[in-house]
C-alpha cells in the first residue's frame, strides 16, 4: 500500500517488515475503531438542556466489559503477533548461520569499532584489524557479527538490514545478515548514549566478491610466510 520504510537489501527484511505491517494493520484497524466511538459518544451523549450526566460505578457487569472485552481482544491480538511474528524472531534471533565472515562490532562514545580478526582468524591477536564507523562486508554471505558496548547502552542500528540490536556492556550479543545488494548504506545508534549521540554514525559497505577481496588484500597484505603459515585462514 504505502512505502515508507527504508530500501531493504536485508535476506531476511521481507519477514520484519511483513511483522510491521501485521502490527500497522491492526493497531490502525483498533484506532480507527476507537475513534470512532469516541466520537460517536461525544455526539450522541452531548450536552443538553435537562439531561443531567450519569454518575457510572463500573461495578455492574455491563459497565466492566467496557474495559474486560477490549483488554481480551488485545491480549488475543498480542497473541497473534507473537505467533505470526515467531518464525521471523527465529530466524533472525536464533541460531547464526555458518559463516566464516565474523565482525565484532563495539559500540563506545561516540563510534562504531568493527574488529576483523585478520588473516588468522582469530579475534585478540596482532593481525586485528579495527575500523572506526567503516564495516565492510561481501554481497550475498551471512555476516557473523558479536555486539559489545565499551561503556554505555548503545543499539547497532542498520535500516536497510532490518537490523537493531542493543548493545549492552559486558555482554557479547550475536547477531547476523546477508545483504542482497552493494552500495554504502548508513548504521545509527539507536539508544540515546549521551551528548554525542547522534554523531554515532557509521557507514556499511556492502562489496561484490571480488571488490571485497581486493579490500581485503590491500588491508592485509600476505603476512610474512612463518613456520605455521598452513594456519592461514581463508578469508
Ligand atoms: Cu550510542
């Protein structure tokens, strides 16, 4: 009907926004009604000359339905959202699918730090590589990523993922995505961190194959061929 959301490249966009719109359509549907009874009520029970105003104790059971049938139907409703939105949430909340791209991504007053674990890797060791706002990843593979805060509650945001996840110190929360397209697409900070909040932005690189391994070779040119170079991890 409308298109409003931001431009999806996301493998799994389609089920997030499909959530969005269960929710918009019934949250829509349940505020149009409510309205409309609001203002038929103002209309119809309007002042007049003689009619004096009813003094209602909600006690009788016709008067208490006014509050129980619609506290029902919204619980039954958040019910069907949740099972409607189930298979998404599991998907994209659950188990992360093999990957061999890993990233860990912390977020610190006010940057994005993405750390790749370089050619051997392994996260923690001489050949990491930390990048300030820049992530850059390969179109058409799952990106294993690990969210960490430095200090405060920061939320990895990426619109055109479908992605956003808090950030929370001491916890190191997984998350993943496979973009569909290339291009430079913009990462927030979805969590109000304090005064530098809204410079907290980052940019997301999504390269062809090929692209990607060029930007990974000029970034980590071949290390010097050491006893256990058959270590070497392909990248
Ligand atoms: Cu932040």
């Amino acid at each position: 009907m409308f298109d409003w959301f931001p431009q999806n490249i996301s493998t799994f966009g389609g089920d997030i926004d499909s959530v969005f719109w269960l929710i918009f359509y019934i949250v829509g549907a349940g505020f149009i009604l409510g309205e409309a009874v609001i203002i038929y009520c103002a209309i119809r029970y309007r002042r007049k000359a003689g009619r004096r105003a009813a003094f209602i104790t909600g006690e009788k059971m016709s008067e208490l339905a006014w509050v129980m049938v619609p506290a029902a139907i919204v619980l039954i409703l958040d019910f069907g959202i949740e099972f409607a939105g189930g298979e998404a949430w599991s998907k994209v909340k659950g188990e992360t699918p093999a990957s061999d791209i890993k990233v860990i991504v912390t977020g610190k007053q006010f940057n994005w730090n993405f750390t790749y674990p370089g050619p051997d890797g392994t996260f923690g060791t001489d050949d990491d590589l930390l990048l300030e706002n820049e992530l850059h990843v390969p179109v058409r593979k799952v990106v294993d990523i690990t969210i960490k805060s430095e200090d405060v509650l920061h939320s990895f945001f990426v619109p055109v993922m479908r992605l956003k996840q808090d950030a929370i110190p001491g916890r190191s929360i997984p998350a993943w995505f496979e973009a569909t397209a290339t291009g430079q697409y913009e990462i927030g900070c979805a969590e109000l961190c304090g005064y530098g909040h809204y410079t907290m932005r980052g940019f997301l690189f999504v390269h062809t194959a090929e692209d990607y391994a060029k930007w990974i070779q000029e970034r980590w040119p071949p290390a010097a061929p050491s006893a256990d170079s058959t270590n070497v991890v392909q990248l």
